[in-house]
C-alpha cells in the first residue's frame, strides 16, 4: 500500500523520537507531539500508526514499562527505506562501493558510520534556528574539493565490469594538457585530503601508475576488458599498508621512531598518523610514537608541518632528509649580506 504524505511525515516524527529520545517519551507525550506537528486526531491512530511500522516496515518498537517510554531494540535501525528516494538509495550504493574501494575497511561498519555523521549534522541544523539568531553558533571548515569527482561513479562502474578506461592528461610539471590518449587496466580508487586518484596497470610500463583525477581528461570507458597480471594486483591491494598518503615509494618499509612535544603528543595519540602507529612512551617531557612505512614524499611533507614540536629519531636517512628540507626551507628566509 503507498504511503501518503500525512502517513510519512508522522512516520519520520516518530522514528525521529524514539531514535534519538529512546525510553524518553510515553504514549501520552508521543501522541501530543504527533497532534501538534502533525495533526494526528487521537491515541488510536498512533497506535495504528506504531502497528504499521512494525508489521510493514520491521520497526523494532518496543515498550518500556518501568522507563514510561517507547525505544527500539535495535539502537541501529532508522527507517532509511521510508526516508530516502530512489535516486538517495542509489547514491548510497555508490557510497558502499566507494568505501568499499578506498577504505578497504568493513563497509556496513563504515557506511553506518557515513550515516551516523549525516543524522548528527541534521541534529545541529534543527538546533539551528536562523530566523532567530543573531551571530554564528557553528562554523565549519570549508574544503576545496578536488576536480572531476564526478569520474568516481564511472571508475567505480569501470572497475566492477573489469573494463579498461582511456583518457588525457596533464603533469604537476607540464600543465599544459597532453593529447596522447593513455589507456589504464584501472583497479582501485583512493582519496586523500578531498582529491581522488585511480591506481591501475600500465600495459605500456608493465607496472602499477597511479593518476589524479583533476589532471584526466576526456575519461571513456573502452570496450576492452583488463588483463592484470597477479603480481601487480598482489602490488597494489598492498600498497597503502604501509604508505601514507598517495606517493609510492621506492624504498622498503622501515621502522620509524618520532618524538613529539607532550602537548602535539596528545593530537597525535588522538588522531594517528597511520594505521601502523603505535604510542612506545608517554611521559611529561615527550611523546614517542612508531610507525611501520615506507617513507615517500607524502610523509616528509606531514612531518614537516609539526615544526619545532617534532624530532624524528630513525631511521637515519629519514632524518637526513628531515635536515636537508628544513635546512633549504630556512634559506629561503635568509637575509642577502
């Protein structure tokens, strides 16, 4: 049977309720607040309406006598089915398919987290009443986000149906765009810091390339299907174990010891630099962390921008370049005699 829209609008207020007021609201105070937001006419057609969503739609609504309330006994459950479109389910999808790419994480775990953040930024917008207000309660930080995301759907389209992609593109040192049509056995997607790149074989190289998106042009499907060798597939399902960032590196994977200040030691504990990292001590004069990576350019940039609040211990060559690049920075800064 179709819902109606009256039937919807109370359907979303009562998941709403019992979502994030669980055990809070009696039948009596669910029932005003279906009466004055949505002109519900009498207890019994909330409890219709309960009955509904249990038998129809799976709700686990429970009761809780001694608390006086209603909750669900699956904290999980939301009625996404009923509050989504087609077109929003179907975003979804791809949302799955592009964790499932970039995170290689469990993606139900990761997806409930994704919709986890979407209810809590709707929680602050409802608490935000900008008719009323007269300054700025929250600000966010606004991203720059990296070109041609609109690509992600069709590599990820590209990737499922094991099917080659041809495109053009530009390098960080010859912008000007190359009309050589490259042709790429795409295999994965990764994001970093809101820019998105594919990683696939090289037929031409015989080895693994990775290519931004905001430097690809003129992106097609072929009808040709990949061909990757075990190894090279072996290479990169590896590859970001022990990297950081989206540079390869040439090198092996080392330990790396770094000294951080108390203070940066505590950001860095909470929010790790790396999967690998570990916390070996933590005292009131330095914080003393361990990752296990291969260092590459990517790493070198992010050590460098914690400054005087950051010592790097091993390996020998990391601190070798540490000491050249801050070196070269400060003579940029260096008064002429």
């Amino acid at each position: 049977m179709p819902i109606t829209r009256s039937a919807f609008q109370r359907y979303r207020l009562i998941d709403e309720i019992i979502s994030r007021y669980p055990r809070q609201y009696s039948k009596q105070r669910l029932f005003e607040l279906c009466q004055d937001k949505c002109g519900i006419r009498s207890i019994s057609s909330l409890e219709k309406d309960i009955q509904r969503l249990r038998e129809d739609h799976e709700a686990p609504i429970a009761y809780d006598k001694r608390r006086n309330g209603y909750y669900y006994t699956d904290p999980q459950f939301r009625l996404l089915r009923l509050m989504l479109s087609p077109d929003d389910m179907e975003a979804l999808d791809y949302a799955r398919e592009v964790l499932t790419a970039t995170q290689g994480a469990s993606v139900a775990g990761e997806l409930a987290n994704a919709l986890q953040k979407v209810r809590q930024s709707l929680d602050i917008i409802r608490e935000v009443k900008t008719e009323t207000l007269t300054r700025r309660v929250v600000y966010v930080e606004e991203r720059i986000l990296g070109g041609n995301r609109q690509y992600v759907p069709v590599l990820i389209r590209a990737i499922n149906q094991n099917r080659q992609i041809s495109f053009r593109y530009s390098r960080h040192d010859s912008p000007e765009i190359d009309n050589k049509l490259r042709t790429l056995h795409p295999i994965l997607l990764r994001e970093v810091a809101d820019s998105w790149y594919v990683i696939g074989y090289d037929e031409a190289s015989g080895k693994e390339r990775t290519f931004a998106f905001d430097r690809m042009r003129d992106l097609e499907l072929t009808d040709d299907l990949c061909e990757v060798p075990p190894t090279v597939l072996t290479n990169v399902s590896e590859l970001f174990e022990h990297i950081y960032g989206i540079t390869d590196s040439s090198g092996p994977v080392e330990e790396i010891l770094l000294s951080f200040t108390p203070l940066f030691g505590r950001y860095v504990k909470a929010k790790p630099i790396h999967q690998t990292q570990e916390v070996l001590s933590d005292t009131d004069t330095e914080c003393v962390v361990r990752l296990r990576l291969a260092p590459n350019r990517d790493l070198l940039m992010h050590l460098r921008s914690y400054g005087e609040h950051l010592t790097v211990l091993q390996p020998e060559s990391l601190v070798q370049e540490m000491k050249e690049s801050l070196a070269a920075t400060l003579s940029r800064y260096e008064l002429p005699t």
